[in-house]
C-alpha cells in the first residue's frame, strides 16, 4: 500500500476515480429513466433495472486486477447494443394481472417477455460491470479509505448532474453524449476507436428519438404531443408510449356525461367559487372550473412539462387566466401545506405511468388514494363543498375501493355516475349528504370491498395485501442469476459463509434506504427533486461515516450497535402522521433525523467490520449478495407495509450483530486500527 500511495500520477488517478464512480451513477440512473420511458412495463417496476446495475457493479469490483480487461476494451458496445434494440425494435410489455393494476393502454410488440426481460437484465449487468471494473482499477491504486471517498464524491457527482439535466428537462440525446464522452475519456486513447464507433450508434440514435415531432422529456416521462387529425380538434398527450391525456374546447369537455362536468352538475347548490384542482395536467379541469364561475382556482401539477403544453395549446388558454394560481407540486404535499378551504376538490386523472425512483411499487400518486388523503381532503372543504373524483380505473374493486374509503371518511355514500363503460366512473362526496345531487345514484358495492389503502400500506392498485407472482417470479430470477454470476466470477460460496454478518449489514441497509426515501416522498411529495435530495443526503451520510470512522483510531462496536438500534427504535416509535403535521421546517429537521441517524450508525459498524476482514474481496461479496437480497424484500411491504420494514431491518441487523461476534473468532478476522473499506457508494 506504501508503494501505491507514492506512485507516478496519484493526481490523475484520483481524478480518473472520481470521473468513473460520477460515470456508473450517471449511467444507471439515465438507463432507469430511459429504459422505463420506452418499455412501459419497467416504469412499474424500475428496480428490475436497479438490481441489475447493482449485480454488474458489484461484479466489477469482485474482479480480480489481472482479469476482464475485455470488458473495458469493449465497454460501450453493450450500452449500444441495448439502445438499439429497445428504438430500432420496438418492444412493448403489455402486463394484465387479476392481483395489480397497470395502466398501459399498449399492444405487446417485440419478443415475448420471457425473452425481453432477461436480454434487458443482462444487458444491463454488463455495462455495468464494465464500467464497474473500470472504477475498481483505479479504487486499487489508491489508499482503501482514501479511494472510498473519491468514489462517494463521484457518486455525490453523478447523482446531482443527472438531477440538474431532470430539472432543465434535458432530452435523452443529451444523456448520451454526456456518457459517451465520460467513457471516451476514460477509455483512453488506445481504445479511442473501439469507443467511438458504438458511442457514436447510440447518440444517433437517441439523436433520432429526441428530433422525433412532438417529441420532449419532463423529469418523470418522456412526453410525446400528436396534432390534431382530420375531424378532430383534440390535441393527443403520451406518456412513456402511453397515451395520456387530450386537449379538447370547452364544448366538448361541457357535454352531458362528460367526467369534467359532472361534478358541478351534482353539486347544483355549490358556489364554486374557490376550486383545486389536483392533477390539472393540460388544463382541461381548469378551463371548466372557470367556465362555471370560479373566483380562485389552484391548479396543482406534479409535472412541470405536462402544464407547460396545457399553456401553449388549450385552446381556451386557462392557464393566462389571472384567477389560475398554479403550483408545480405533488398533491399530497399541497393538500398538507395549504391553509385555504375549497369548495370543490377535484381529483383529476392523476394515473402516473411510473413508479418513485428507488421505492418499489411506490406511484406518484399513491398516497393521493390513501384514506388520510381523503380526509385531508374532506378537511380543506368549506361549508356545503364537495370532493371529487375521476378515472378509467380498469377494475370494479378499484372503484369499490375508492367509494367505500369516500362513505367512511364523509359518513354518507358518494355518488357515482359510469362513463365510457361501467370500469369509468365519478365519484362525488359532499361534505353533508344534502351538499351532492346524484344525477345517477349513490355508489354500492359490486361485490367484496377491499380494504382502503393507507399511508403506510399505499397500494391502492394491489388487491389484497400480497405479492403478485409476477413479482415472485422475476425476483426469483434474479436472484438465481446473481448467485451463478457471482460463482463465475471465481467467488466460492463457501468463502463467503464465514461473512454472514456482511450479508446482512448488505440487506438491512437497502430496505433503511427505501424506508427513507419513503418516509420523504409522504412528508414532502413524490417529486423527483426530493426523490434526489434523499438519495444525495444518504450518500452525504455514508460520506460523514467514513470520515469520522477515519479519524477514530478504534470504535467499540458495541456503543455503535447501541446506536443504531435506539435511533431504529424513535423511527419506530414516531407515527408518520405526527412527523407530517409538523411546520416545514421542524418536519425537515425530524424527518433528516430519522432517516439518517440509522444510516449513519449502519455505516460506521459496516467500515469497521470491513477493515477487520482478512479477506476483503470475499466480504464484499457477501455484502453484495445482501445487497441484492434487500433488494428483493423491499416487496415485503405489499405485504407488511412500510413501517414494518423498520422490524425486519431490525432483525437483519440483530442478526448480523451475532454473526458478527462468531465469524470473528471463526475466520481470524481481528480488530484493525486502519480504517479500511472497499464498498461501493449506495446506489440509488
């Protein structure tokens, strides 16, 4: 270690590090966003495209110095190779379950998705183990804690620049020369011809998408406008390949039975002079809130780039209307913000076509349909106001659902009016029985009702609180495939047995971060701006660990474990609801403790053990297939919901604690005094 810390170049080397640890974050999260935005199935389900980044990081890190140099003479040609096959061959996954509902509106095209997912996974894995092994060569040549902190910068790097193009709502063709030239780069100039001519494929082609007509990327979708055609007046909006929503005149959006008119006509004795709209999209539920007198109208959009096409092409230009206040937020987190009464909320189409980066089968909208949504709601109507809601909801039990959580929380049956087919339907709750005139009749039951989602358990769209076989079974996959490919990379299983203790430390901390960016997204929205200030506070916590680990010449693991599981223990304790009640700021300093209290402590108890292996390389094997493996019980919420993760994080760690005091004195592993670690920065 002497000699590689008064090698030729540290300069460079750490400056190479530090570009190539920005470059593995930078590229995940832009094939996340990218991948999910062409084949809709992976919009609901990103962490398919997460584990796979995470197995092919972990792989190129496991690799010895001496081996895979193919890999990075080669690296780009599988990024290119997958950006091909998704534009050049068009693969749409139709997915249908009688457990989960997605909303696709999409023919199947392509391979079947036996074929597709595992091409797509591998694929994946790939790049980045090439780009993993590429930050692993220059991790060797610096001292271990010293190279850990040039990779969480690179990280911290990676992870704000893909934030900042999000926020300029930077098309994909962008993406792509931002990675291809980090990888020229760090290819060097021996391999400058190998990387320019597959790096060069895939910016025309994502050159191509983004000149595509109508084509334009928001944070969350990539959002494609169609004209009108011959004998219609309605602007057409997709939404990842999905279509979305439609700009129509008002007299067409006024028709008898129309979804945008109903609520006003069984609300006749309602002034409508103060109205909120939820998801106000393109404008649509905005022009008609005017069109029926309203003095104020909040119009709350989530997606800045959706309100930006309603403003440019309504024909009946609501957003110009100086009555229109709009707000780019998520609903939840303005109905908890707000101090005004409405007379009528209306919740408008708010069907994302993707899930909260990082937290599984989290959709934007689910904690608007939790019955402490609802009775947020019902707490912002004024004297004779009325809530309402409307959608295409596919099943009949959605919609019992919805209309038994609306008859608990109003104390009397909402009325529901079917549209364009008995799965389309509104629902409209006054705030007194005599506040609604169904036009139609009150809602009943069609048959079972579910139980109502809640913050802790939102999943409005699962059935029952189980784990649909889709999920098992492609999990299950993975899984399988994580294991043969980490035996081929010449790791032996039982090498790794005597780390269980790092199995588990890998486990727990991928459920304490998908808690935390849970906890977020319910106390300060689903945004994707939140959604990245988690994922850079957890690496600013990891960072913070290290460095005080550093300066410490030993730790009593114990006091840490103490810690650790008292900070787990207050997370525990404290109800969400009384964090989200809380004023912003006193909201924001809790919820920080909370969630990276344990992340701290976590991460301290982790270095020190990792400096005492003997045989680091097998450690972190063990800890990538924790990793991996915490992955897949993030699906134990469907079941447990959120805050039981909480216990099973608890137990991971418990377990850990114990098998950490037998696999000590059964490995000879001993306590160091150098603080040593080789993990990867936690990837988002």
């Amino acid at each position: 270690m002497a000699d590689m810390e008064h090698s030729p170049g540290p300069q460079n080397v750490r400056a190479r590090l530090l570009l190539a640890s920005a470059t593995m974050l930078f590229v995940e999260l832009a094939l996340i966003r990218w991948t999910g935005a062409n084949i809709v199935h992976l919009s609901y389900f990103s962490n398919f495209i997460l584990l796979g980044s995470f197995l092919g990081i972990g792989l190129g890190f496991l690799m010895p110095a001496g081996r895979g140099q193919w890999l990075t003479r080669w690296a780009p040609i599988p990024l290119a190779v997958l950006v091909v096959l998704v534009r050049e061959f068009p693969v749409q996954v139709r997915q249908t379950s009688g457990e989960v509902i997605y909303f696709t509106a999409v023919k199947t095209t392509g391979l079947p998705q036996w074929v597709t997912l595992p091409v797509l996974f591998g694929l994946t894995a790939l790049i980045m183990m090439a780009i993993g092994k590429m930050t692993a060569d220059q991790f060797r040549q610096l001292p271990s804690l010293e190279a850990y902190r040039y990779d969480l910068l690179g990280s911290l790097t990676g992870s704000v620049s893909f934030a900042l193009l999000s926020w300029l709502r930077a098309p994909s063709v962008v993406w792509g020369v931002l990675a291809a030239v980090a990888l020229l780069t760090l290819g060097g100039f021996r391999n400058s011809i190998r990387y320019a001519v597959p790096l060069a494929l895939m910016v025309a082609v994502l050159a191509l998408e983004t000149a595509a007509s109508g084509i334009s990327w928001s944070p969350y979708y990539k959002i494609e406008v169609t004209r009108p055609t011959t004998g219609s007046r309605d602007y057409k909006i997709s939404a990842n390949g999905v279509p979305h929503q439609s700009i129509a005149p008002l007299k067409v959006l006024g028709r008898p039975g129309s979804p945008y008119e109903q609520p006003y006509r069984e609300t006749p004795r309602n002034s409508h002079r103060r109205v909120l709209v939820i998801g106000a999209g393109n404008g649509n539920d905005v022009a008609m809130a005017l069109a029926h007198g309203a003095q104020r109208v909040d119009a709350v959009e989530i997606d800045p780039r959706l309100q930006e096409i309603g403003a440019s092409l309504h024909p009946a230009r609501p957003y110009a209307n100086p009555r229109v206040h709009v707000h780019i937020n998520d609903g939840r987190a303005f109905l908890e913000r707000t101090k005004t009464r409405y007379d009528l909320v209306v919740l408008a189409l708010p069907d994302s076509l993707t899930l909260v980066s990082g937290a599984s089968n989290l959709r934007l909208e689910s904690y608007l349909f939790t019955r402490q949504a609802f009775e947020a709601a019902h707490r912002h109507l004024a004297p004779g106001g009325a809530f309402a809601m409307y959608n295409y909801y596919r099943q009949n039990w959605l919609i019992d659902r919805f209309g038994s959580t609306l008859t608990s929380v109003f104390g009397h049956a909402p009325c529901i009016t079917h549209y364009g087919g008995k799965k389309a339907a509104i629902l409209v709750a006054g705030v007194t029985s005599s506040d609604q005139s169904c036009t139609a009749s009150a809602w009943r039951p069609s048959g079972p009702v579910p139980s109502a989602a809640s913050d802790d358990h939102p999943f409005p769209y699962l059935l029952h609180r189980t784990i649909p076989t889709l999920y098992i079974g492609v999990l299950g996959a993975i899984l399988l495939v994580t294991l043969v490919s980490v035996r081929l990379t010449g790791v032996r299983l039982r090498r790794t047995a005597r780390y269980v203790d790092m199995f588990l430390l890998g486990a727990a901390f991928m459920l304490l971060e998908t808690k935390n960016v849970i906890g977020f997204a319910l106390y300060f929205g689903t945004t994707w701006l939140v959604n990245a200030m988690v994922f850079a506070g957890v690496l600013v916590a990891v960072l913070c660990a290290v460095e005080v680990r550093r300066r410490l010449r030993r730790v009593n693991q114990l006091v840490l474990q103490l810690m650790l599981f008292a900070s787990l223990a207050i997370a525990w304790l404290i109800p969400s609801h009384l964090v989200l009640g809380l004023p912003f700021a006193p909201r924001l300093a809790a919820a920080i403790a909370l969630a990276f209290a344990p992340i701290f402590c976590a991460n301290l108890i982790f270095s020190d053990r990792l400096a005492a292996a003997s045989d680091p390389t097998a450690a972190f094997g063990a800890n990538l297939l924790g990793s991996l493996f915490g992955g897949t019980l993030e699906y134990l919420a469907l079941l447990t919901g959120y805050q039981a993760l909480l216990l099973v994080v608890a137990v991971l760690y418990a377990g850990a604690c114990v098998a950490m005091r037998f696999t000590r004195r059964g490995s000879g592993d001993v306590t160091s005094h150098e603080p040593l670690t080789v993990q990867t920065a936690p990837r988002p």
